[in-house]
C-alpha cells in the first residue's frame, strides 16, 4: 500500500491509502469488539484464535508501516525506476530490484515502530488472544491489577527494553 500510495496518483490509490489510515482513528476496544462480533457471529472457529489477533492489529496499526514506508519510496527518485524500465526490466523486478532496496532502511524502521505499538497493545490483545496465551503487556496488567507491584516489575522493564532496542537502531542511523 505505501508503494501505490507513494508511486501512482490516482483516486483508487488515495483511497486505499485514506482505508489503511482510517483503523488508526478507532481505539483498540472498538476494534476488539467489532472482530469479536464478527468472529462469533459469522466465523467461529477464529474466535480467540491467533489469526483474529493478527487482523486486529493490522487494522490497528497498518497505518504506521504504510507511512513509514510510503516515505521511505518518496525519497527514492522514480526516475531510476525509469531508466530501469527502459532497460527491460519488468515492473515486478524494478520492484524487487530498485525500489525495494533504496526504500528497506524506511520499510525497516517502520517495522521496527509497528513492532514497538503492536507488542504495547492492551485492549485488543485481552480481547481477542488465544485461552490461555499471554504477552508482556497481559501479564503487567494482571499483576499491576491485582497489586502485584513486585511481580509486574519483570514485564514492564522487558517492555522498556524491548522498546529501547529499536528505538537505540533507529537514532543511531539518523542521518
């Protein structure tokens, strides 16, 4: 998405760009309960499965590596898109073979911020994660609600490491 949105211009690319953006405006609870309602209404066995969670997030936080990497092939010329193109390439090659690498250290930063919201996530996560499976931010929340101080202590400075890495690599790159 962030590739069409960057390279063609278009009212079918703004609009798929503008759908990738409007999950950012919604809370992660009203997410939640919409995917739980379709889940129990029309697809049941992906109730508290791994794949419900996955769509959960992607509505969430799409938005972050769409930007991230529609700047990243903004700032690649198209003409060496171009002259590739005049070389023979195929569309699908220029692709793979310069769009792709000039745009990877944006795409990888995106990925990087994705990693860090997604694993941060609280609402959706509790509603719709798999019996039984937890994350970070699920056990600092059952030990931080039943006053746990101590036990919780663990999980929030794994969170602050897990978000400092990326955060380290990514300043440290900085142009």
């Amino acid at each position: 998405m962030g590739v069409i949105a960057a390279r063609h211009r278009g009212r079918t690319a703004h609009l798929l760009e503008q759908s990738a953006y409007a999950g950012h405006a919604l809370p992660g609870i009203t997410v939640a309960l919409s995917l739980v309602f379709f889940a129990v209404r029309y697809a049941e066995p992906l109730y508290q499965e791994l794949p419900l969670l996955v769509c959960a997030y992607a509505v969430l936080f799409l938005p972050v590596a769409v930007g991230a990497t529609r700047a990243a092939v903004l700032q690649s010329p198209p003409v060496l898109e171009d002259v590739a193109r005049s070389l023979g390439r195929s569309p699908l090659r220029v692709l793979r073979e310069v769009t792709v690498p000039l745009a990877a250290p944006g795409v990888a930063a995106g990925a990087a911020l994705t990693f860090v919201v997604c694993m941060k996530e609280l609402p959706a996560t509790l509603l719709l994660r798999p019996t039984g499976m937890d994350t970070l931010a699920t056990r600092l929340w059952t030990e931080t609600g039943t006053g746990s101080f101590a036990a919780a202590a663990p999980y929030a400075a794994a969170l602050i490491l897990l978000a400092a890495v990326p955060s380290y690599l990514l300043g440290r790159h900085r142009t």
